[in-house]
C-alpha cells in the first residue's frame, strides 16, 4: 500500500515532525493554511475516524487535545481550528486531524463552505430520528 503518511510515520519520507509517541505523529502540514498547521495521525494505518479501534479514540484525541494547545501558545495565536474529513475531501485516505492555529481576521471564514437551514421543525425532527435510529443499530 502506498500511503503517504505511512512513509512518514516509517522514516521513509521527511517531513517536519513536531511530536511522536507510540501511538501519534504529528507534523507540519506540507501546504499549510497558517505556518503552525499541523497534521495529527495514528501510527496505524487507518482510513476513516469510524476505521479507528474504539479503545484507542480516546487517546488518539487526548494527543490531539495536548497538540493543540503547543499549537496555540507555540503561534500565539487566539484559538485554533481543529478538523478531520472523512472520506470527502481526505486528501490523503490515512485518518489524520488538522491543528490550525486561527486569529481574528485571519482571512478564514466559518467552516469554509455555505451554510444552510432545515427547511421547518418536521424536516429537522425526521434527520434527529434517523440518527437516532442508525445509533440504536
């Protein structure tokens, strides 16, 4: 399998590394959206978030919990955006979080695409029920 994160994880591609453990690597992103953007990946290859071992989420999110905050005080930024596409828009199929340090009036607008309103409360009622429901499965 090819996978670009994978090479870096094995040392077989470099890339800016900024913490490792175990379990996580963490580093820079190659086409930041702010210099301190950084990409938070398992050692394992996993695709997707749902392909993750449920008894490593936890610890997976606590590495990025503590990432996020070196990326704020690091940057000094105000906050940060943290985000992880699944599928969609996953620039590279090896699960991985984004660490973007974010200040006001950085250029960033909301979660970079349009947003929208259920049409009424039955429409808003029936997507509650069927989440409600793939979860009770």
């Amino acid at each position: 399998m090819d996978c670009i994160f994978c090479e870096i994880i094995d040392g077989r591609r470099g890339a800016h590394r900024v913490f490792e453990d175990e379990d996580v690597v963490a580093f820079l992103d190659a086409r930041p959206l702010f210099p301190g953007h950084t990409l938070v990946v398992p050692r394992r290859h996993h695709e997707t978030l749902t392909d993750l071992p449920a008894e490593t989420v936890g610890g997976f999110f606590a590495r990025v919990q503590r990432i996020t905050a070196a990326v704020e005080s690091a940057m000094e930024s105000a906050g940060s955006f943290v985000a992880a596409n699944n599928r969609v828009s996953q620039s590279v199929p090896h699960f991985h979080v984004h660490v973007v340090p974010r200040n006001r009036k950085d250029g960033l607008r909301g979660f970079f695409w349009p947003r929208s309103r259920y049409a009424d409360e039955a429409e808003a009622e029936d997507v509650a029920a069927r989440l409600r429901s793939a979860l009770e499965s």
